[in-house]
C-alpha cells in the first residue's frame, strides 16, 4: 500500500486537480483520450500496463518451471537498456540478490560480464523492439562465449522479447527458450510484466510478492484517488521542471534510477516536462528552485510504500502528470535521433575508430576547444549554463570502477547553483536523453568518455564495444549540437588519473 505526504496547501478546487481527477477516472476505465486526441492512437495500444499486477500472473507457473530447470546456473547475466534493465535491478537490490545488469557498452563494464565458468552462466536478453543495437550487440557477445567455452547457447540463454519481434523470430527459429511480453505495454511500464518478472524468478525471487502489493495498491487507488492526485499535484505545482529524488534509507536501491526514466521519457516532450535530479544522499546539492522527494525520510514529498507498490504508484502518477502537462506519456519521438546519429557515425568508420583529434592535452584529459587549461574549459563551460537551466554530467564510463566520477554532480551543483543532473552513457539515452532533446531546452552537456583496457570484437558486427560506445558518445553530442544545445566534451586517457583530475579541478572552480 501506498502512503503519500506532502508539505505544501493543495487547491482541490483549482482546474488542474479537477483535471488530474478526471483523467485518474479515465485511467480506471483505460480511456484512451486522457492525453487529447493526437496521443490517443498511441495510448490505445499501450494502456494494458494497467492489467499487469493481475495479468502477470499467468506467468508464474511458467516462471517457476525455468528457474527450477536454470537453478543450476548461479551466475545471472541480464542484458538490456531502459525499461528492461533498471526494474529487473532495483528488484535485484531490493531482495538481495545477485544480478549482472550489462546496460552498457563500455569495454571495461562488458569486462565484468566475463565468466570464469561459463558452465554456471546463465544469460538473459531483454529488448521490446528486439532490435535495441546494445542489446542485439552483448547477445551476440555472449553467444561466442558460449560457443568458444564448447556450450551450447541455447541451454544458458533466454529471450524476453515482445511477439513477432525480430529477435522472437530468429530466436525461436535457432532454438532459444523465448518468453513473451505484452506487446501493449511500453518498455517504461513493463516492470510488472515478463521484462521485470523474468529475471527477478530467475535469481530466486517470489515475484507473486511483487504482483500481490501492486495489485493492493491498484484496488487501493480505485478506492482513494487520493495519494495519486497529492503526487501528481505536488510534481506539477511544486516545480516548474526539476525535482530531486533519492531512495536513501528505502530498501530499494535503485528505484530512483527507475523514476527517472519512468518521469523523464514520459513528460520530456514539446518543451515541457519535468527532470528528476537523482541523488545519492537527501544532504547533497541540487541548487535551483525544485521538489525535494524521498521515501522514508524528510522532503517535500515523501511516498512510502514497499517495492510492488511503488512501481505501479508511479507508473500511475506519470501517467496523471502526462495528462496535467497534454503530453503523450507512451511515446518517445526524440530518442531517435541520437540512435540514427549514431548510426551514421558507425557507417562513416567502418571497422575501426579514427583519430581521437583532440585539440589537447592536459594531464590525463584531452579536449576538443581551442585550450591549453583544462579547468579554464570547464570553468567557462559550467559558467554558460543558462540562468534557468541545467547541467547533465553524462559519463560514458564503467559504472562499478569509475564510480567515483559520480561525485562531479555534486561538487559543481555546489558551484554554479544550479541543477546538475549525472547519467552514465549509453544507459541514460534509454532514459533522460528524451528529456535532453524534447523537454525544456534549457540544458548544457558535459560529455565525459575514456580510453579502455581492452576492447571486444561482436561477432557478426562490423564493429567493435570499443566503436560502439564512441559513436553513441559523439552522436548523441551531434545530436544535441543539432537542436542548438550546449555541449562540451572530454576524454580521459587514463581512468583513474583523469576523473581524480577532473574532481580536483572541480573543486577549485
């Protein structure tokens, strides 16, 4: 059940509750005109979300009988971007248990993947479309690890996809066990259904325990529109764009993360929407007017409630946010065109990467202005950052060894006194990179990227994780740079060296 708190007066009587209450009705009813005409043909086909904490349960009995045929395989690899990543995680988190996420296509990361017993390794793909590159590319990836160990892939891999996609067809075709998800339900909503209940099953976990405290939280909101409404109301009212969220103290690490994307691509559209600023820790800085939400802790906006609940909560409150703002909460129309940047950019190179061209080098940091300092880049950059805009820190680096990178947000936030966002790349293009180009175009982008260890062929492709992530890097800046937007990037030659660079130069600003 949900339980929702909010410190400021709210107008029921004010034509935007009235509005959030009918389209809250509409969403009893799956009514698919509560976003106006123009996004109505696309929430038709998108709306069964809503079924899923009783419609899932029709996997359970199949749930079981691949876990007690996979039990044997103790170490779970999840492959996929976005919807089909953050959920199963925060799942993983919240029970304790051990999951590989590979979302990423940084050849230290994919380091991590590699098993010393590919025996006991179990894979899963999860990608809606069945044609996601990142994921198309570490399915790929580990079916040669599979065929080089002498195994056969078929036993140590599963496909979670939607009917009829590219990969269901081909994946059925060479034998994999393939389970489908509900084609009418978008990859942000799919939590409840086979892309998050998938890997939870497979990693020991009742998932029946998540679909019943979704399924209490819908009968409970169909009784009181109340908790909706209040968050609705609070992230509409509360801020023009920005709200911080961390789910410090929650038991649930990681369903910030899953928010974000939820919130972002949902409501990043037609410049309008709003940005969530996730944090490690409710003390750090966000700077900027916004709406501070936690879950079990002193905020603004405080919603608690246990991890079945908060998912389909939230999936509620966007869906009531979207219909506040007129925004089609179920498309996504800007994401592509860092995907097709990107493409372009994988054509142009062929097999192998070009010249970095750098215009410098200071320290471990190279950069692309006309500079011989470093700290006078960022400085002048982060300064330019518009009187009402924000910062996004996007690190196109390895989530587990270079975390400290993460400190940057916080430490410039402190600086410039205003709103920092952080992203690792490629993931948050699944996720705030629809903000970045449809939202309120008012963000600035520091673009960090790295050399690597060692790079890893794709089999089948004609280039490697090494390219791949370059070229998402550098076309999403294009892409950005096409809209009119701020962006400025710097590529570490060393890892370590260079983030501990760019933090002290951070800290001197």
């Amino acid at each position: 059940m949900i339980e929702v708190h909010y410190k400021n007066e709210v107008n029921k009587e004010s034509q935007l509750y009235k509005r959030l209450h009918e389209a809250h009705r509409g969403l009893i009813n799956k009514e698919n005109t509560i976003w106006g005409s123009e996004a109505a043909a696309e929430a038709s086909i998108r709306m069964d979300w809503l079924d899923l904490p009783t419609e899932s349960r029709t996997l359970l009995a199949q749930l079981d009988s691949l876990f007690a045929k996979h039990k044997h395989l103790t170490n779970v690899i999840l492959c996929g971007m976005g919807g089909s990543s953050l959920g199963p995680e925060v799942i993983a988190h919240t029970f304790g248990k051990e999951l590989f996420v590979l979302d990423s296509t940084d050849p230290n990361y994919v380091s991590h993947s590699l098993s010393s017993d590919w025996s006991k390794t179990l894979v899963i793909v999860g990608s809606k479309s069945g044609s996601t590159i990142e994921t198309a590319s570490q399915k790929s990836f580990f079916e040669g690890c599979f065929e080089k160990a002498g195994l056969n892939k078929v036993d140590h891999m599963i496909i979670v996809t939607d009917p009829k996609s590219p990969l269901d067809l081909a994946s059925r075709e060479i034998g994999f066990t393939v389970v489908n998800a509900n084609p009418n339900v978008g990859g942000r909503f799919s939590v409840l259904g086979a892309f998050g209940l998938v890997p939870a099953a497979l990693i020991g976990i009742d998932v029946s325990v998540i679909l019943d405290s979704a399924a209490d939280t819908k009968d409970s909101l169909i009784t009181d529109a109340t908790p909706a409404l209040l968050a609705a109301y609070a992230i509409i009212t509360g801020t023009e764009q920005y709200f911080s969220i961390t789910d410090e103290n929650s038991g649930m690490p990681g369903l910030s993360d899953w928010i974000e994307q939820l919130v972002a691509e949902s409501t990043g559209k037609n410049n309008l929407g709003r940005l969530p600023i996730v944090l490690d820790h409710s003390s750090d800085i966000v700077a900027g007017k916004h709406l501070s939400i936690s879950f079990n802790d002193d905020s603004d906006l405080v919603v608690r409630g246990d991890l079945g609940s908060q998912f389909f909560f939230w999936q509620w409150v966007t869906a009531l946010i979207a219909a506040g703002l007129s925004i089609d909460p179920f498309n996504q129309p800007n994401v592509q065109e860092s995907k097709l940047a990107s493409a372009d950019l994988l054509e142009q190179w062929g097999n192998s990467l070009p010249p970095l061209g750098n215009k410098g080098v200071d320290g471990s940091i190279a950069f692309f202005n006309e500079s011989t300092d470093v700290q006078k880049l960022i400085s002048s950059f982060i300064q330019s950052v518009d009187s009402d805009g924000y910062l996004g820190v996007m690190a196109y680096l390895d989530r587990q060894d270079d975390l400290q990178i993460k400190a940057l947000r916080n430490i410039i936030a402190s600086k410039i006194g205003k709103p920092v966002t952080f992203g690792w790349g490629p993931r948050f293009l699944h996720s705030t990179g629809q903000f970045h180009k449809g939202g309120q175009s008012n963000g600035s982008f520091l673009q960090i990227t790295a050399g690597f260890e060692r790079d890893y062929e794709i089999p089948g492709k004609k280039f490697s994780f090494g390219t791949l992530i370059m070229a998402q890097s550098i076309g999403d800046e294009n892409a950005l740079e096409k809209r009119g937007l701020k962006t400025m990037r710097l590529h570490l030659l060393n890892r370590s060296e260079g983030i501990k660079q760019l933090l002290d130069i951070a800290k001197k600003l």
